[in-house]
C-alpha cells in the first residue's frame, strides 16, 4: 500500500518526464521531495514487483523512422535462440521474443523492427538471408496510433 505522498510522486511519474539534465531532481522538488528519494522510490516499486520497468515511450515517426513492421518468424526449435541473438543485435530491431504456441502453429519468433531509409522488405529479406530463414510473415505499420501509459494514480 502506497502512502498519500508516494501515491503523489507515483502520479509524478507516470506522465511525461521532464526533458532536462536531471529529469528526477525537477520531479521531486514538485512533490517536495530529493532526487535520491525520488529515485529510491522508482527502485523500491522494481524490487518489490509493483513496477516491472521504468522507460520511454517513443513516437517512431517523430525521431525520424520512416517505417515499422512485425516481423514472424518460423525458425526451426533448434535454431530459435541462435535466430533470437542474431535478431536482437540488429540495431534496427527493438523487440525480440518467442512466442509459446507459435501463432497459425508455425511462427515462433516476433520481432519489431524500425527502419528508416533502407526499405523494409529489403532489410527483412537481408536478415532472413542470414539466418538462412525463408518462412516468414511481414506485418508493416501504416500510422501510428495514439501511444499512452496507464494512469494508475489520477
């Protein structure tokens, strides 16, 4: 159970993130509270399981990427994490994940990927190439929807 004043730091934190040096010392002077205890805070909710992570929430098309995409793969069971590994260190993908069962029971690894420039069936046949992959689904992104966080604490 939060107390009032965590629950006014929690209502501090799930909005926008001030875009300053010190993001958490503008926060916590607003809810009269230190950059450590703010912070301490923000640890304490991940140590105990309240929160699983603390990130941003990028708006894709307004840093510059031209298009995005899911991408299913069908890599064969004994090649899933070596396929996975390869995937994760493509700086154009930011999500990578197996997925149990495998969706139409055949594609077992998602990833998302982001490109700009490069054309994005070129990018995925390349990377399919590699891991010598060549069953897979390409689900391309035509708008990005509206992007908002849960609001726990109003």
């Amino acid at each position: 159970m939060l107390s009032d004043r965590e629950k006014a730091l929690a209502r501090r934190l799930q909005g926008d993130i001030p875009i300053v040096s010190r993001p958490f010392e503008e926060i916590g002077a607003a809810a009269g509270q230190t950059e450590q205890e703010v912070r301490a805070f923000i640890d304490r909710l991940i140590i105990q399981g309240v929160i699983r992570r603390f990130g941003a929430v990028v708006r894709h098309r307004e840093v510059g990427y031209t298009h995005n995409a899911i991408v299913a793969w069908s890599a064969p069971s004994s090649r899933i994490e070596e396929a996975g590994c390869y995937l994760a260190a493509q700086r154009e993908v930011t999500h990578c994940y197996e997925r149990t069962p495998p969706f139409l029971g055949r594609y077992n690894l998602f990833s998302m990927i982001h490109g700009r420039g490069e054309d994005a069936g070129a990018m995925i046949g390349r990377f399919a190439r590699e891991m010598e992959i060549d069953d897979y689904l390409i689900l391309m992104s035509e708008e990005e929807l509206k992007k908002t966080s849960m609001e726990y604490f109003t």
